[in-house]
C-alpha cells in the first residue's frame, strides 16, 4: 500500500492539529499514513514513504532550528521524484512553509502547491483545507 509520511514540529498544538488533519484527508483515500512529531521518527523512516509533508511552525521568519536540521538531513537521502508538501501555522510572517518547499524542490521532489499556511489556531475550514492536501498528496501517490 502507498505510504505518506507527516511529519511536524508545533510550539503551541496549532501545526500538529494541521498534521492529524492532513493524515485524515489521506486515510479518507485509503493511504497508509504515519503522522508523528520529529522527535518520534527517523529520516529513513520518512525518506522510505512514497509522499513526505512538512510541517513546522515559523519562529522568527523561519522555521524552528530542529525541524530545519531534520529537513536538511532528509534532503540528503534519495527523496528524487518523491511527492511532497509542506505546511505550518504562524502568528505573524508565516515563512517555514515556503522555507521547507524550497528545500523540498532543491532536491527534486514534486511538491504540492500552493504550501499550506495557517495563522493562529485551525478553524473549521482550515481544517477542510488540511484534509484536503491529505486528499490531494493521496490522489498523487496513486497516479504514480
């Protein structure tokens, strides 16, 4: 079965409401999903996933140093032609999404656009829109 792998780091529970919404979309379509915080998982266990979603919190204008760490050690790995997208909540600039993009794309990975940024707490249509990458990142797995 297709696997996804999404992964987050969150400061105050907003960007990992955002990761447990985007693994539902992706259950929805009958994709194996593994969602856990950085701290809880491998970057070879994230490389060897079919479709990779980042999300961090943006602390600073960029993203949290550990989560920056993680990212750079998973572009390192052979994720070439991987799926991926990358999403965050912020407060007031909102730039780790975009900054994990980056490196997503610098490392020949198709990542989903437009990323996914949420400011504050998840309301119910910020949900919806979790759930839908989950949707999108699961449809794109099965076409490949």
């Amino acid at each position: 079965m297709a696997k996804l792998a999404v992964v987050y780091l969150s400061t105050q529970g907003n960007t990992k409401t955002m990761a447990e919404s985007i693994a539902n979309g992706a259950k929805s379509r009958h994709v194996d999903v593994d969602v856990s915080s950085f701290y809880d998982t491998t970057v070879d266990e994230v490389a060897a996933a079919d479709a990779i979603a980042i999300g961090s919190s943006t602390f600073y204008y960029g993203m949290l140093a550990p989560i920056e760490k993680f990212v750079d050690e998973l572009v390192q790995k052979d994720v070439d032609g991987k799926i991926g997208a990358a999403f965050g909540s912020y407060g007031w600039s909102g730039e780790a999404p975009h900054m994990i993009a980056d490196k997503m794309r610098k490392a020949g990975m198709n990542v989903v656009d437009p990323v996914l940024r949420i400011q504050h707490i998840p309301n119910d249509k910020d949900i919806s829109e979790c759930e839908r990458l989950g949707k999108d990142l699961a449809e794109n797995i099965k076409k490949r």
